[in-house]
C-alpha cells in the first residue's frame, strides 16, 4: 500500500509499505482523510519524540474493511477514529479514565497513523458516523471532540461569559461550543483581523486584538468583573499569562494548547490572589465522539468554513511546510488518500 513515511526529523518519503493485518480485537480500516495539525509539526520537527520510521496522521477518518466498530457494526461503516490506544486494564482505565492511560499509544507518534491507505485500529477506537456527516467533516471530529471534552470539565454555566485566546482551528471551535453550551458572551482575541472576523460569523459577541487596552474593553463587557472562563489554545507561554489577566477574581482557566516550554513567565501571584481554578484537558474519552458527532450533525458546530484546504496524501510536505507559517486565510488542511 503506498504510504506516506517520516523517515528522519523533516524528512517524509513516499513509499509501498505491507498493509497491516489486523490483530484480534483490531480492525483494518481504509483511509478516507486525515486532518493535519500542529502535533503533526511537533512530532514532524522533533518538538514531540517518535520513533522513526513512522506514519503520522491522528485525526483520521475511514471505512472498515475487516472487523467491527465500538458498537459493533462491520465492513462498510464509516469510522472516525479515537487516536489514543489504552490498555483498558490499568487504575485510570478501570475509573473511566482511557485518556490518562500511562500505557496507551498514539495513533500517529507511538502506532502508524492515517497518513497511508489502510492502518489497523483496536475496534474500541471505531466511532460510527451518519451519512450526513461527509468524509472532510469526520476528519474535523477527533479535533472537536477534544474541545467538547475540555468544556465539560470546565462546566460552562448558562450565562457566564467566556474569553478564547487564539482562534485558530480549536479557538474557532471553542467559540462555537460554548455559545452551544450556553454562554451568554464569548469573546474571541487574536491579532489576525481575518481570524477575529470569522470568529464572529461563528457567534462571537466580541473580537478584540491583544494590546495594552485589552484588560479594560474585557471589564468594560463584564461588568467590570472579568471573564468567567478563559480557555487559551495558542500552547503559549505568554498568551496563557494574558489570559489569566482576563479573568474574574475566582474565574477558571482552561489551558487548551500544548505547551512545550520547560520554563517561563508566568504571573504566579494571580493564582493565589484572584484564587484561580485550573482546569486541563487532555485528549478525548470514548462518549465524546459520539456527543461531538450530534453537535456537528446538528448543526451546532460549523465545520465547512473552517476547512481551507484538501491536499492529496502526496503532497503532505508541502501540508508540513504550509502548516509551519501563519498564511493569512489558512485554517484546517485535510489530506486525503486519494484525491
């Protein structure tokens, strides 16, 4: 099967590999499109250790050609695929907690991912999709389902206003769930205008640009008070800090991105003085997927617009090049098998 191989750090080759054959409890699955994201860059870059050679791609979308789903349907259902693999006997899988598993594999770091024509997946990591959700709009599910589950855990309350730093791909969809969970002002901030502008096509109540008046224009909205929630995707350092200047004394933060720093500035005292909860996130849990699937087929969560560009599976070093820059009017990049 022609896959495509990230042989050494910045290096992907196009090669004929064996299709895999699955294992007992696995099922092989076709590749119809994988989206391509910043921990793609990471583990691409060195950012993120693998071992080489490997398939990237995690956010995956397919067919089942041999085995079953999570709920048991057989060879021709369409899959988006749950990329973390536990090992469903340890203390965090037995509590419900798969995501935290201490021995479970990446689809994409530590197993070979979406970026080839077939991959085997554990059935449990099959999620069934409507055929009103099209191949492009499933690839997009694995990345919403992370959101939905870090907005569970930050327990958004009817009402309360919500800031979102960074509106890239998880900002954009960060504001459309918590206008779907409720919140009664989202506020997006970022320095792309084109970016702040779509943010408000998606509900958005106010786009702002980080300088030196923001702290007050989010006061002036709140009542004085600050935003109840703060959820920063950027995985940055400073833009972390500036959320946490955006909050209510008693808010919550929720740092969505990655961050990869092992040290840095942070305002430390704002923890202990406006007596901030911390919320983290990570990954996704089986019921996402399914709870992430209604909102999009729903209607709730738009996926189209936030699509820019479907690149054939050749073409994945360009993807990583294009990916590497903030090219004005780029979001999410699908790469399909075939195309």
């Amino acid at each position: 099967m022609k896959a495509m191989v990230l042989t050494a750090l910045s290096k992907i080759e196009e090669q004929e590999i064996p299709q895999p054959v699955p294992a007992d409890g696995e099922a092989l699955v076709r590749v119809t499109g994988s989206g391509i994201c910043g921990t793609d860059l990471k583990i691409f870059d060195g950012g993120m250790p693998a071992r080489l050679p490997l398939v990237m791609g995690h956010e995956i979308t397919g067919e089942i050609v041999k085995g079953h789903t999570a709920n048991g349907a057989g060879p021709g259902t369409r899959v988006v695929i749950d990329p973390t693999c536990a090992c469903g006997t340890c203390f965090h899988c037995k509590i419900g907690q798969t995501n935290l598993c201490p021995n479970s594999l990446l689809i994409g770091r530590e197993r070979n991912g979406g970026f080839a024509e077939y991959m085997t997946i554990p059935e449990t990591n099959a999620h069934s999709i409507p055929d009103d959700v099209d191949d492009d709009e499933a690839a997009f599910i694995q990345v919403f389902s992370t959101c939905w589950h870090a907005q569970m855990l930050a327990e958004i309350v009817p009402g309360e206003t919500v800031v979102v730093t960074g509106l890239g791909v998880a900002g954009q969809l960060h504001v459309q769930l918590a206008k779907a969970l409720g919140a009664g002002k989202v506020i997006g901030i970022t320095r792309s205008k084109w970016k702040r502008d779509m943010a408000e096509k998606f509900g958005a109540d106010l786009t702002l640009a980080p300088d030196e008046d923001t702290p007050e224009r989010i006061l002036e909205a709140t009542d004085g008070r600050g935003a109840d929630l703060g959820i920063e995707t950027a995985g940055k350092l400073y833009t972390l800090a500036q959320t946490m200047d955006l909050v209510r004394l008693g808010g919550r933060i929720l740092p969505f991105g990655i961050y990869t720093e092992k040290e840095g500035k942070l305002p430390f005292y704002d923890f202990y003085f406006k007596e901030l909860k911390i919320i983290n996130a990570r990954a996704s849990l089986a019921n996402s997927f399914p709870a992430s699937t209604k909102l999009v087929r729903d209607g709730d969560i738009q996926i189209k617009p936030l699509i820019t560009h479907v690149l054939p599976m050749t073409d994945l070093n360009k993807a990583m090049e294009m990916l590497a820059t903030d090219e004005p009017g780029r979001m999410k990049m699908i790469i399909r098998a075939s195309l």
